[in-house]
C-alpha cells in the first residue's frame, strides 16, 4: 500500500490459489492473508469467506493480535460475517485474562 501500486492482477492470482491451501495457514497465516487484502483495499469476497470458513475452527489457536487483525479486516472491507465475528468475540471472552 505505501509502495503507491496495489497491483490488483496479482492479489486476485494469490487469491484464487490461497482459497485452495487454506487447510494448511495457521492462524497468524489466516489473519494475516485478510489484513493484507484489506490494507490495500483489494476485495475478495470468495478468499475472506473461506478464510471465515477456518478460522472459526482455528480461533482456539488465535492470539489477540490474529483475533483484532482479522475482525479489523473484515470490518474495514465491509465484508459482514455475523458468524465469525459471533465466534470471535466468544473466544475473546474465554481469552480475555490472557490479552495484553
């Protein structure tokens, strides 16, 4: 993003690939994955679903910085997932003496 070219051809090229190994990101992989495509503005409705899809069976292994940088993610593309963030904040409550 601060390099002034996003390069749209190559986020829809990495997208459409990372939807199919997705069963192998953990979750710093996952949230990461979504925080990127949000911090240049690039959606790609079909990679954060499936990312939703496994990160609500990984958030056991989300720390604080996974759980904010996906939900952030989300919110900041506008892309709703009542569900994940259902389960996110779940989790969130069950971790909440382990945040910093």
């Amino acid at each position: 993003a601060t390099v002034g070219h996003k390069a749209p051809e190559l986020f829809d090229a990495v997208s459409e690939k990372a939807i199919f190994k997705l069963d192998t990101f953990n979750s710093q992989e996952l949230a990461n994955t979504v925080w990127a495509y949000a911090t240049v503005g690039h959606k790609a409705p079909e990679l954060f679903d499936a990312v939703s899809e496994k990160a609500i069976y990984k958030l056991d292994a989300f720390n604080s910085q996974d759980m904010a940088n996906t939900v952030w993610a989300y919110a900041t593309m506008g892309h709703e997932d009542p569900e994940l963030f259902d389960a996110v904040a779940e989790e969130a409550i069950y971790k909440l003496d382990a945040f910093k």
